[in-house]
C-alpha cells in the first residue's frame, strides 16, 4: 500500500519550486549589496521620499477601490442571495464571465473607452459637455482596480450571506427590529467573514498592481508596484527591487493579521 502522505509529494515539490526558492532569492537579493556585501540599505530604500510617495499613493488608490468594491458588492450579494435559483445562478455567471477574459484585455478595453478620442469622450460631446481627460489620472486607474477586482469582493460575500439562515432575519422583523437594525445587528455581523476575505483579495492586488497603473496611467503615475517593476526590469537593480520587495511582503503580511483578528472579534461576538 502506497501512503497517503505520498500523493501530497507534487504539491509539495510545487510549493519549493514555485514559492520557497523564489521567496529565497528574493531574500538573498534583498540583503545583498552590488559588490556582494550584506546590507541592509536595500531595505531601508523604502523610507527615500520618492518610494514613500508611491507608497502613500498606493495605499490610498488600493483603500478607495477596495471601500468602492464593498459598497457596490454588498448590496449585490444581497440581490443574488434573495433572488430566484435559476436568475442566481445566471447573475453569477454575468459577473464571473469577465474573469475568463485576459486581464491585459480587460485593461485594455478601458484604455479604448477613457481615451481623449474613445467611447465615453464621444458620447459626452454628443450631448454638448467639453471633453474630459479621463486617461492617465487616478480616477481611471481605481476605475481600472473596480472593474478588475469587483468580482473578487462580490463572491465571499455572497458565499457568506447565501448561508445565513432566513429564520434568523425572520425572528428579528417577528421581535420588532427595523429593516435597518435587522441589516446592522444580524446579517452584517454575520457576513463579517466574507467581507474580510473580500476586503483581502481586493486590497492586496490593488496595492501592488502594476499593470493597471501603467496602462491606464500612462506611465505618469507611478504606485510601489510600478517602481519595483521597473526596479527589475528597466534598471536590471534585482538588489533594490528585491528589499523593496520584502518591504511590502512584510507589510501585506501584517495586513493580512491585522484582518484576520479584527474576523475572529467579528465571529467571536456572535456566538
């Protein structure tokens, strides 16, 4: 008999390959200076004002899409989780349809309709309004965050809400509670799971997104993501790109925790 434990050897073998050795580089780089020294300058690269300004950025354009991704995702969830079985699972597909689509593709599309001379323009001065730079300014790239990501928030949730039992909401309307109170005091608490997840698939991505940034800022807005790209690839600096690197490694990480027990104190207060 083969034990079982021997069929998780090529997920093992995947995980070093394809997560340890290159978390590994990316920590000899980071602490290794160009004539091979240890070093720590890599790391505190992250404190030079430039790298904090991008930082800042990113932060701030990660936390508008993500809050934008909630609030267009929890009324949504809502509807699909209310919804009839067969209309449910047809709203699903609609929003899961764009995710089969390449992501450069998608990105792309939006260059087509925020262009000075694209869709949206065209339609604005059919209507006598004067054309509006949308391309390459913040606003199109959590536009481009929102569209890509939405998708990402909508499902945890609505895998959270289709659970909660209808008897619960139905016992709060039966003891005299508002639609308001039955939203506040029972269905968001008990959907506080979901949301967190949601929170972290969105907010991760979108602050260290890259691609989106360049396509849709035109290289005229540089977040984090843009300048450890081009860390690595334009300047061939695997030293600087790697310790900037660790930097946001660390502090997605301590994202992650944070929102990991502000989801227990969320589970723990209903029981």
């Amino acid at each position: 008999m083969i034990s079982r434990k021997r069929y998780a050897t090529p997920f093992i073998v995947w995980i070093i390959a394809g997560t340890l050795i290159p978390l590994l580089s990316i920590a000899y780089y980071g602490f290794t200076a160009r004539d091979g020294g240890f070093t720590f300058a890599n790391i505190t690269a992250m404190f030079q004002h430039d790298h904090m300004q991008a930082l800042g950025l990113s932060l701030l354009l990660a936390f508008i899409s993500t809050l934008v991704c909630l609030i267009l995702a929890f009324p949504m969830a809502m509807i699909l989780k209310d919804s009839k079985y067969g209309k449910q699972g047809f709203m699903i597909f609609v929003f899961i349809l764009p995710m089969w689509m390449n992501f450069l593709l998608r990105t792309m599309a939006w260059q087509v309709l925020l262009e000075r001379q694209g869709v949206i323009n065209t339609l604005i001065t059919m209507v006598g309004l004067p054309r509006q730079e949308l391309m390459n300014t913040p606003g199109a790239i959590v536009l481009g965050m929102v569209y890509d990501f939405l998708p990402f928030m909508i499902l945890p949730i609505y895998n959270t809400v289709s659970k909660i039992d209808n008897h619960l909401i139905e016992a709060a309307y039966d003891l005299g509670a508002s639609r308001k109170k039955v939203y506040t005091s029972v269905i968001l608490p008990l959907s506080v799971p979901g949301i967190v997840s949601g929170i972290t698939m969105v907010f991760i991505p979108a602050l260290t997104t890259f691609v989106i940034s360049n396509m849709l800022g035109g290289g005229k807005i540089n977040l984090i993501g843009n300048i450890i790209e081009q860390e690595f690839t334009v300047n061939s600096n695997w030293y600087l790109g790697s310790g900037l690197s660790l930097v946001m490694m660390l502090f997605i990480i301590v994202s992650m925790l944070f929102l990991r027990k502000f989801d227990k104190t969320g589970g723990e207060s209903l029981i």
